[in-house]
C-alpha cells in the first residue's frame, strides 16, 4: 500500500529492532543496493566467504544487479547477452539484462520481496517476532519473499497458482519452515491473481499475518524506479556504441514492478516504455482474459503500483513463441542449429540458459518493435530476463512432446528459428495514445477501488506523473530510516 517514510507504530519498531539484534542483521539501504561498490569494504570482504545460495544476513548486500555469475565478487556493470543481428533478423542492438545473478532465487524478484518488508520494518509496521509474512504471487516474488523471512528469522508463507513450474515448488519445498502450512497453492495458473487475493482475505484474517501484496506494495515501485533504473543505465553507457541511442525498455508486466525502471530510463535517456504482454491474456491491448503459460507477467488485471499514464507501447507475445523459443535456447538440437546457422560462438550459446521464458518473450518484443518502427543499428533496445532457463526445464519437455511429439529435432529447432526470430512479424505492437493509456489506467478502478475498497482519489492520484516522481524522490528518507534502525540495532 501507499507507503510513507515515517514511524508508524513505535512499539512494534521497538520489538523489530529487538529481533534483528538477535539475528544480527544490518539492512542494505537502496542506495547500497543501487551501488553496491559503494558498500563498506569489511562487509564486501565477508561475503566473499558467503555463497550466494544460503539464506545469510550477508546475502542481502548481494541483492543488486552487479553479481557476477562466476565466483561470489562484483562486476561493473550488470550481467548482460547482446543478441546478434544474425540471431534476431533485425539491425537494432537488442541487450537482455540478466536477473538470475541475483541472490537465492536467481530471479531479480528478490529485490521487490526486500523493499516491501524492509520499508515496514523500519517504520513500525511488520513485527518479526509476532507476524507471519505473507508472500502472495506467480512464483519468484513469493521465492524471494520466503528467502527474505529466512534472514529475517520469521515465518513466511508462499501463495501461489498450483500450475506453475515444478522447480518453483522445488524450491519452496526445500526453503520455507514448514512445507505443508507455508505453500499454499491457489487455484488455475499465472493470470489467476484474483484467486490469489481471495486467499490473502482468508489468511489475512489470522492474527500476525500481514500480507506483502507486490501489486499494491509501492515499495515494489520505488525500488525498481532508484534500484534496477540507475543500474541499466549504467549497462547501457557500458554497452553503448558512439552515437547510439537507447530507444526502448522493453519488460513483461505481473506486478509491474520492473517496468518502473523505465521511469527512471525516460528520465535519463528518453527511452520509451515497453510492455510485454501474452497474447492469450491481452488485458492492457484489449481489457481480455484468459489462461496463459508466460509464467510472471499477464496476471489479468493493471496492478494499482503500475505508472499506465507513462507508458509507450503494448506489444503482444503469443505463449507458443517463448515456448518454443526455450527448446531452440536449451537443448543440443538448438545450439548446433544455431551456431551452423548464425555463426555465434560457444560462449554466446552457453549465455543463452541464463534467459527464462518471460526473457524471452521480451526478446520477441524487442524484435517486433524493431520491425515495427524500422529501427537501425543505432537503436538499443533494454530488455529484462527476470530468470534464467533453470526454472524451466520441466515446461521444456512437455513442450517438446505437445508440439512435436519427442524430443526435437534437427528440423523442428528449424522450424522454431524461421517462425519465432527471423519470421517474427511487427503482429500486435501497440503504440498508445493518450486515450488509450487512459483506458489502461481506467480498467484498474474495478479491481482497486470497486473490489479492494482504495479510495478513488488515491487511486486517481497515479494519474499524474508527480506522485511518481515524488515517491521516487523520497528515496533519502527511507535510507536515512534504514540508517537509523541499523545505528539503533547496534550490530
Ligand atoms: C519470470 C518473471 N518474469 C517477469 C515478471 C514480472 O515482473 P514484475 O512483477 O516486476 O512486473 C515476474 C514476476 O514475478 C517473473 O517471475
């Protein structure tokens, strides 16, 4: 919910602090988890002795976007695939940021998990010792959020769709306190999110439950916008050749988190804003619905943390496409393709598995709009892999067998290449006008106001780019209350 950088309850601060003197911890602030070069030279040297997998207070000062995936140091500029021209058909560079360097989860997802509770601890409003965090999501948010209560030492509970990827659950099986009480699978798939709020009613109602809801945690927001934003940037001026401009950031919207570092990138580069979206849910292209396999983004309705008003373009992804795309990344039967066909190197193959599906599907995007908008060499298109293939090894087989029966082969991968990447038609790109961000912003009343009870001027408020802006700017008060409660906690 609406968050503000002030002490709400200084009772339950008191025992908050209490708690994270016990567990000795010490919170990053944004600022740190923006750069994290910056972060005290004793605490870089201890994590060097901390792997990346354990649920270790330390890992929290590795939840930033400059992981190496070798090794446990930093790099300068985050992990990041360029897809060449003989790979995507088109001239316009398009560069996938990598999220699966991220601690724990592989997933960047971990990141929102700690702004949501990090800005309630430090003001009061989350006590460790007496509540129960509760995770609601599509499967990495929820991850992070069970990581994030293992540091802590609370209790956290994992609300998701019971079709989502195996791996997922793998994880939550090996990672929650008790299996059987903290995953709680809720009806259907990815776009059941409605299913998923009735459940948190439900749990709400339980003493010391406190649900973190990233669709409404604005701190969701904020961390992406002063976080992830900052750290692209960096890759961009990295990356970037003389003269090139950085035409769009493309990412797929769930809670629509990630798409706020847009926010920051117009700012700074004048780069468009991009939304992926699943064909077989067009909920922003035409007010739809429907099931889907692209699994994060496509939840079926416009998250009250979304900035509409500030979007570009919609662009619709088809499922079958990143799919099919995961069997022509991942397996033999793809790279000896790829590499007869395109010429790309070993190591550029041995990259692709760290792009899960929703990168992918961000990668057709990228394609289509530079289709699209006939853009050339010097257009840079930023795109997001939130995940890496790992999480998908199950949904590759059964992919395989739904569409052609047995494992791929030679001619199948063919086949993918010619009707995903060089045949991959500018169907579906929707540049919006006023009227129709209008539209957008407007579908989100029914679930906000009508049916979460949000007062219609908060929610009307989102209209305008300042409340955007000026949540963004209170970024030093929230860094400052992170100081404090790390002065007070004394570790
Ligand atoms: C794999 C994957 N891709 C994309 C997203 C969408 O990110 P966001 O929720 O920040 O919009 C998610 C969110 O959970 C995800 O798990």
């Amino acid at each position: 919910m609406q968050i503000m950088p002030a002490i709400h309850d200084a009772q339950i601060l008191e025992s908050a602090l209490k708690h994270a003197r016990e567990q000795k911890l010490v919170l990053p602030t944004f600022a740190e988890l923006a750069s994290p070069h910056a972060v005290r030279k004793e605490i870089q040297r201890s994590l060097q002795n901390v792997p990346r997998d354990r649920p270790d207070p330390l890992n929290l000062f590795r939840i930033n976007w400059y992981n190496a995936h070798e090794g446990g140091g930093l790099r300068e500029q985050p992990e990041w695939l360029e897809i060449p021209r003989s790979v995507s058909g088109v001239p316009a560079r398009i560069l996938v940021v990598l999220g699966d360097t991220f601690p724990m989860i592989a997933a960047h997802k971990v990141l929102a998990a700690y702004a949501c509770l990090v800005t309630r601890l430090v003001t009061g409003r989350f006590d460790p010792r007496a509540g129960k965090a509760i995770w609601p999501s599509t499967g990495n948010y929820c991850r992070g959020g069970i990581a994030i209560s293992r540091i802590l030492g609370c209790r956290g509970v994992a609300v998701l769709p019971e079709h989502m990827s195996q791996e997922r659950f793998d994880w939550l099986e090996e990672w929650t306190l008790k299996p059987d009480q903290d995953i709680i699978r809720t009806p259907g798939s990815e776009s059941n999110v409605k299913e998923i709020y009735d459940t948190c009613d439900r749990l709400e109602r339980e003493p010391g439950s406190v649900i973190l809801n990233q669709f409404n945690e604005f701190a969701n927001y904020l961390c992406h916008r002063v976080v992830t934003g900052p750290s692209l940037g960096t890759l961009f001026e990295y990356a970037a050749n003389k003269g090139d401009r950085l035409h769009a950031f493309i990412a797929g919207t769930g809670s629509a988190g990630t798409i706020a570092a847009g926010d920051y990138l117009k700012q700074v580069y004048g780069a468009r804003i991009a939304a992926t979206e699943p064909l077989e849910c067009p909920t922003m292209l035409c007010n739809g619905y429907g099931e889907h396999n692209i699994q994060g983004i496509g939840d079926k309705h416009i998250p009250l943390i979304h900035n509409v008003m500030n979007m570009d373009y919609v662009v619709g992804i088809s499922d079958v496409g990143p799919d099919l795309m995961n069997i022509l990344f991942n397996t033999d039967v793809g790279h000896a393709f790829l590499a007869g066909r395109t010429g790309v190197p070993a190591l550029f193959l041995d990259k692709l598995k760290h792009i899960g599906i929703s990168g992918l599907a961000n990668i057709q995007s990228a394609i289509k709009l530079a289709r699209h908008g006939d853009l050339t060499e010097n257009d840079v298109l930023l795109c997001v892999a939130t995940d890496g293939a790992a999480m998908y090894r199950s949904e590759l087989r059964q992919c395989e067998q739904e569409h052609f029966g047995a494992e791929a082969l030679p001619a199948d991968v063919a086949e993918i290449f010619g009707r995903c990447l060089s045949g991959c038609e500018p169907a579906h790109v929707h540049e919006l006008t006023g009227q129709e961000r209008k539209r957008i912003f407007n579908l989100g009343y029914y679930t906000w106001v009508e049916q979460r009870g949000v007062d219609v001027g908060e929610f009307d408020r989102r209209r305008n780019q300042s409340f955007w802006d000026g949540m963004a700017a209170e970024q030093s008060l929230w860094d400052e209350l992170i100081v404090e409660f790390n002065h007070r906690v004394g570790t």
